[in-house]
C-alpha cells in the first residue's frame, strides 16, 4: 500500500511540474505583452488544470511555481506582489473540482474562472501594478488599470474557457487515468 501510495503522489509531482512548465511556454513564448503591465496569453489553463485535477493545494503551488519561473526568462524579474493571480487560479481550480466533476460545461467553467479573474487578475493586480508602476497619481493608475485590465481579462478568460472545455471534451485527462475524479 506505501508504494502505491509513493507511486501516485510521484505522478501527480509529475504532471504538476510538466503543467507548470507548460504555462511557462505559454506566458513567455506565446504571450502577447504590449507593456509591462499589460500580458495577452493563456497561461492561466495548465495552472487551473492542476488546481481542477489536483486539488487547491497542487494547484496554488502550480501557479506560485510558473510565475517565479517565468519570472527568471522576464526582463522585469520576480516581484512577490505579483504572484497573487496565478496561485488563486490553481487554488480555485481546485476549490471548483468537485462542482466541476459533475460535468465540465462552459457555464460552469465560467463561474469557476470567474473568482480568480475578477479577484487577482482585475482587482489585486490593478492595485499592485499602479503601485508598482505608478506615474501619476495612485487612483489615477489605479482607474486605468481596472478599466484596461476589465477589458484585457473578459477577452482571455473567454479563451480560457473554451480552450479549457475543449480539452476536457477530448477526454485527455480520461485517457491517463486522471479525471473525472475518483471518490
């Protein structure tokens, strides 16, 4: 029973480390960044993936783990504030897994998206980035970027959703023995 046990928290290190590798890929290689506090891409799915598959703890890890790794291909470098986003999209994935077994549906994949863009991607991170990057004055920077980022986050979470759902239609996660969950 110990080694089965060994055997399957392995494979889960595994599959975390290969989801944050790959939302590395995705944030530095195929991002999209017109300025430093503004970032087009879809790195958010394989960290809300681990969350879904894993759970909240695996998930906020993946998130925490791909953000202080890609921070060391950034020219801007690792800033603790800016953490926050990406490891509540691996904590709700997981805090939505459950809801989420029932069926992967957009709808459903929409509100669970829904906490961690609203909260970290709009909320918190247009407070850090006019604290961080502010030129004029704080609530002016602050306007700014809740109204670009508002924009910015309903056009990737549009895509997130989708690229997630059709990932789960395709029975990937099924296929390895990893989703739906087992009770």
């Amino acid at each position: 029973m110990q080694q089965r046990k060994n055997t399957i928290a392995t494979r889960t290190l595994a599959y975390c480390a290969m989801l944050a590798a790959l939302s590395v890929a995705l944030a530095r290689l195929f991002g999209l960044m017109p300025e430093e506090s503004a970032r087009f891409s879809i790195e958010a799915i394989p960290i809300f993936t681990a969350g879904m598959l894993f759970g909240p703890l695996a998930g906020g890890l993946v998130g925490f783990a791909a953000d202080f790794v890609g921070c060391l291909f950034s020219p801007f470098g690792f800033n603790p504030l800016f953490c926050v986003p990406p490891i509540l999209y691996g904590v709700f994935g997981g805090v939505f897994r459950r809801f989420l077994a029932k069926n992967v549906s957009i709808p459903r994949l929409a509100v669970s998206f829904l906490p961690p863009v609203v909260l970290g991607s709009i909320l918190y991170q247009s407070v850090a980035l006019a604290y961080v990057y502010n030129s004029t004055t704080f609530v002016e920077g602050l306007i700014l970027k809740l109204s670009t980022r508002s924009v910015q986050f309903s056009i990737t979470m549009v895509l997130d959703v989708v690229l997630i759902y059709l990932i789960f239609k395709a029975k990937i996660f099924d296929r390895l023995g990893i989703w739906p969950l087992k009770e």
